[in-house]
C-alpha cells in the first residue's frame, strides 16, 4: 500500500506494475502521435480544400488513402484507452475521437462528391461523350464529303419567295 510522507509517494517495488505502467505510457504515446498527425494533416486538408477547392482534390485524395492507415492505428489505440479508463476520461477520449472521424469523413464525403462530379477517362460518362463525339465528327465529315461530292445546291431547300430561314 503506498504511504505518503512529506508530500513524496512511495510505492513498493511490483514489476507487473511497472510493466503495465510502461504499456500504458507507451499507448499513450502511440495515441498522442497518432492523433497529433492526423490533426494536423485534417487541419492542412480542410484549408486547402476550403482555399483551393478543385485544385487540392487529387492531393487531398491522396492523403486521405495515406492516413488512413494512421486514422485506424489512432482508433484503435484510443478504444483501448477507453476500454481502462474511468467513465468521465473515457467519455472525454470518445468526443475526441468521434470529432476527429467526423471531420475525417466530411472530408472524404467532399472528396467523394467532387469524384462524382468529375469525368475520369474511366468513367462511363467520359465513354459514352467520346463515343458521341466521334460519331458526330464522322457524320460531319461524312456531311462535308458529300456536299463537296454533289455540290451545295443539292442540299439548299427551297422556300417559297419572301421567305427566309
């Protein structure tokens, strides 16, 4: 049992103790780095995004696939954390997890949304617009051929006087 004198604590040797004092120390840290990094990772994305809009989206995108990794270290970490704490440390822990995912997802949700919006050259979209332009540009070459071929008064309609197109 530990005795206190003169304001010092002193506690008996117990190396099971110790041991679970340095894991402890060590998640701590773990978790701290974890959730320093993706903060401020968070905080750089949503300016870019804010301030740059479309010009950050790949770079964005990209740092979200990166961190990701990190985000997942940094929730199961503080889960743990939670699983020992006492219920006041464990419900401040839990708000500052569920923030951090909240901001994470809104930003993957923007980067989703612009994905959406945008034509890749693998989308369907992009497909059918290139397959619809080269049927137009064959047609109009088609169309031109067949005017120079015939001549244009092939082609002219004739409207009855006084009339104009």
């Amino acid at each position: 049992m530990a005795q206190i004198h003169n304001r010092i604590i002193t506690v008996p040797y117990d190396p099971e103790l110790i041991k679970r004092w340095t894991r402890a120390s060590e998640q701590w840290k773990r978790f701290h780095a974890n959730f320093k990094e993706i903060t401020t990772w968070l905080l750089v994305a949503e300016s870019n995004l804010e301030n740059n809009g479309d010009a950050s989206h790949k770079e964005i995108k990209n740092g979200l696939q990166t961190h990701q990794t990190t985000l997942n270290n940094m929730n199961t970490t503080g889960n743990d954390i939670i699983g020992q704490s006492n219920m006041l440390d464990a419900k401040g822990m839990r708000e500052k997890l569920d923030a951090i995912n909240r901001r994470w997802e809104a930003l993957y949700e923007a980067v989703q949304e612009k994905k959406d919006r945008t034509w890749t050259s693998d989308s369907k979209q992009w497909e059918r617009f290139h397959t619809d332009m080269r049927q137009v540009t064959t047609w109009l070459l088609v169309a031109e051929a067949d005017l120079e071929r015939k001549g244009r008064a092939a082609y002219e309609v004739k409207l009855p006087r006084g009339r104009k197109l």
